[in-house]
C-alpha cells in the first residue's frame, strides 16, 4: 500500500513539472525569430551603435543636410567677410558682441554644438564656417562719422559751412524726446536708466546760456507694459516741459510727473515733436532735437519714415539719436532713424555718457551766445582739438579686435577640444582668422592716418577732402 502511494505521489509530481514547464515556454517563447502575437512584421536587428546606450544616436544627416544647418546658423545678410573699413564699421554686431568668450561661454558653447561637422571641407564650407561664427562675435567697430562730425561742429556758425542748419540763426531751441517706456527702469550704473536720464537733463538745462530754449516730450509713459494697455500706451506722447528759457522749479516739477511704464511710440513722438517746432522755422531758428531710446518702435509705427518727413520740413532740424543701452537690433533700427533725419546716432550705457553727449549742443549754445552778442567768428570759430577723441577712436577699434579675436581662439578650442569640427577644418579656420585680424588693424590704422589729417586741415579743406577723398580711402582694399 504504501508502495503504491509513493508511486502514485511521484506520477503525480512529474505531471505537475511537466505542466509548469509547458506553461513557461508559452510565456517566454526561446524562438525569438518567430512573429509577435501583435504584428506579422519581423523584429529589426540591433545595431553595433546601440549597444551599451540608453537611447540610440539619430542617423548622420547627409553633407548636403549639413550644409543647409550650417547655413541656417549665418544671419540674414552676412553673405561675405567685410574687407574695406567701411564694410567693417557697417557689419551689424554679432550675437555675443561686446563681452569676453569667458563671461558668456555657457550661452556661446549651447550654440557651438548646433555646428555640424562636414568632413573634408572645400574653401566655400569653410568660408560658410566662419560666417556662422563672425555672426556670433563681429564687434560693433567705432564709425569715423562721429569724428568728423566733430570737426563741423567745432566750425559751428562758420558762414563757409555748406548746410544751412549748422549756421548761426536768431533763436537757439533744444527738444527732447525721451523714451519712458518700461525697460527705462532697468539698471545702468547704480540707478535706473530713467534717473540717469533726468539728472542729464536736468544739468543739460541748467548749462544752456540765456536765451536759449529747451523742451521736453517724452513717450511710453502711459499704461504697462502689458498687451491689455498697448493701444493706451501706443497712443500718447506729452510735453512735460513746453520749449522756453530754463526754470529750475518748472523742470523739476515736470520730470517728476512721469516713470517708465509702457510701449515705445518712437514714430508718434517724432512726429509731435516736429508739431513742438512748427513755429521756429529754419530760416530764423537753430533746431536740435535729441531722440533719447533704449528700444526699438513697439507701437507698429514707422519712425525712419516719419525720420525722413522732419528731414525735409521747414523745421530743418539737427537731429541727434542716443541709443540707451541699445541691443543689436535697436542699434540698427535707431542708426536708420538718425540717417533718415541726415542726423547722428550714437551709443551710451550711463549718465555719465548722455551728458558728455549734451555738452555738444551745450558747447554749440554757448558759440551761438557769444556770437549773438557780438564776438567775432575768428573767435568763435576756433577749431577744438580732436586729436584726443582720435586717438580714443584708435584704441577702441583695436581693442574691439582683440576681444573679437579672443573670441574666435575661445570657439575654436571648444570645437577641437568637444570634436565637434575636426581638427583639420579647425586648422583652416585659425588660418583664415589670422588673415582678417590683420585686414581689420590695418583699416583701422588706415582710418585713423585720415581722421588726424582731416584734424589739421581748415573747415573748408576738411570738407573737401570728405567730398573727394573719403569714399576712396575707405574703401581700398
């Protein structure tokens, strides 16, 4: 009996192991060839690349995808490298300007990665190449405009000079436009760029010798920022302080009634401006108005346009644009207002800057009062040395070629040292780099030999040799 029942109990154990073992081949089929229950497609192979790795690496595009990457990463309009001084000065700045590699690497470095990596480069791909990277750090060279603006300045009132609107007129009057929209709150130098503003104004006022008027209107002011007061913001610009002869109480009191606040109506302000000044004619009026933005039109308005119409009234005004701080891309929109008006742009960061750019037309008032008081022109006109502000031209270019420079040898070690480019396409990039940072000394050096000799001639040799010689030394290669 017990005999049977241990043979028994062994049947039935082994029937038990044999059904668990069916059962398992059933869930985990060893036939990993055969079709899935889900599909009649077979299962694709693996590939040498993904082993070992989380998630496989997308398949290397096609040279001719690569090229089409890297030629999405040049901006608009950068089609060759610059080669003349005035190629040069022209070039809009690139992305990372004006700051040393080290400051930004992180941004710069997110950038370089997008960089594909063409194989065996002909000299188009590597042109491409550089183009890409000269869109990241082309600095924003000095323009040799401002100087010689300087030097008609300096002969402010001298019958010789050919435009009528720098020649002395009965009346003096000064007009400010100033940009209160929102990002006048943003920091320059320890205070706000709206308080730096209204110091400069402030003792620019004070300076103006008597008889001489200004005005204030400004813009932005009205609303927020936000997209609900746009059409109340976009739609006003006010004279704070109507044109007249300086009073201490009534400017304070005025600056006090605005902050930054909104939307940037740079076309609508310039056109009321030219309104504030319908009744100072040119004939009879020297007219100054000094456009003082951080930004660019955010109102759908015009403003090179509306430039262009105060060119050409009756007002003939001199008009001078001060970008605040300006970006990229407000620094170009606000250089074609102030070419529009046949006027003057020109780049500040803080107050201390905004009021030397006063001084000008300070020291403009003042030439003007002596002569309206009876001085002689021989006195008037004698010509201001330049000699320094050339020499700080000089510096400047060379100084923006060094960084520019730095910051090509910084791109090229993150691209060698992360394999992103190869090593020999790097190679043929430090090569073509050493050529332009040679070329741009040179034109540098070239600019400023012209400027000192443009210093030491009289008004009306200066004048000629801007006519005649200018345009060609600027642009020899």
């Amino acid at each position: 009996m017990k005999v049977n029942t241990v043979k028994l109990l062994s049947t039935l154990l082994a029937c038990f192991l044999f059904l668990s073992a069916c059962s398992s081949d059933e869930e985990n089929p060893t036939d990993t060839n055969a079709p899935d229950a889900s599909t009649t497609q077979t299962q694709q192979p693996v590939t040498d690349h993904q082993i070992g790795e989380s998630t496989p690496k997308e398949t290397p595009n096609s040279r001719e995808e690569k090229i089409k990457l890297l030629k999405a990463l040049i901006p608009d309009g950068l089609t060759k490298r610059p080669e003349t001084a005035e190629e040069f000065y022209n070039l809009p700045p690139g992305r990372f300007s004006g700051v040393q590699y080290g400051k930004q690497y992180e941004e710069i470095e997110k950038v370089l990665q997008q960089f594909p990596n063409i194989e065996n480069p002909d000299p188009e791909i590597i042109e491409l190449y550089y183009l890409a990277l000269l869109g990241l750090f082309a600095e924003d060279y000095p323009e040799p405009q401002e100087i010689i603006n300087q030097i008609k300045l300096a002969s402010f009132g001298s019958p010789e000079m050919d435009d009528p609107r720098f020649q002395f007129k009965e009346q003096y009057n000064v007009m400010i436009v100033l940009d209160a929209s929102g990002s006048m709150g943003n920091m320059a130098g320890g205070k706000t760029r709206m308080e730096a503003a209204k110091e400069a104004i402030r003792s620019f006022a004070a300076s103006l010798p008597a008889g001489a008027r200004v005005g204030l209107r400004v813009y932005g002011h009205e609303g927020t920022g936000s997209e609900a007061d746009k059409a109340l913001s976009c739609s006003k610009s006010d004279v704070m302080y109507p044109l007249q002869a300086y009073d201490r109480q009534k400017l304070d009191s005025a600056l006090a009634q605005f902050k930054p606040a909104g939307w940037t109506p740079i076309a609508l302000a310039l056109e009321q401006a030219q309104k504030d000044l319908q009744s100072y004619k040119g004939e009879q009026n020297t007219n100054i108005i000094y456009l003082v933005s951080d930004g660019i039109e955010t109102c759908g308005g015009n403003p090179v346009k509306v430039a262009k119409q105060l060119a050409d009234s009756d007002v003939t005004p001199i008009v001078n644009v001060v970008g605040f701080g300006a970006d990229g891309e407000a620094q170009r929109q606000l250089k074609q207002v102030a070419e529009a008006a046949g006027g003057r742009y020109v780049l500040i960061q803080d107050q201390k800057e905004l009021e030397k750019e006063f001084q000008q037309a300070e020291e403009i008032a003042r030439k003007w009062f002596e002569w309206r008081s009876g001085a002689t022109y021989d006195a008037l006109s004698k010509q201001l040395s330049q000699g320094g502000e050339i020499l700080a031209f000089g510096f400047t270019w060379d100084q923006m070629e060094t960084r520019e420079s730095n910051n090509f040898l910084g791109a090229f070690l993150k691209l060698e040292g992360s394999k992103i480019l190869e090593k020999s396409t790097i190679t043929k990039l430090k090569e073509l780099e050493k050529i332009q940072s040679k070329l741009i000394k040179q034109r540098g050096n070239e600019l400023k030999t012209f400027l000192e000799k443009l210093n030491a001639k009289t008004y009306k040799e200066a004048i000629d040799a801007i006519n005649q010689q200018y345009s060609e030394n600027v642009k020899r290669k």
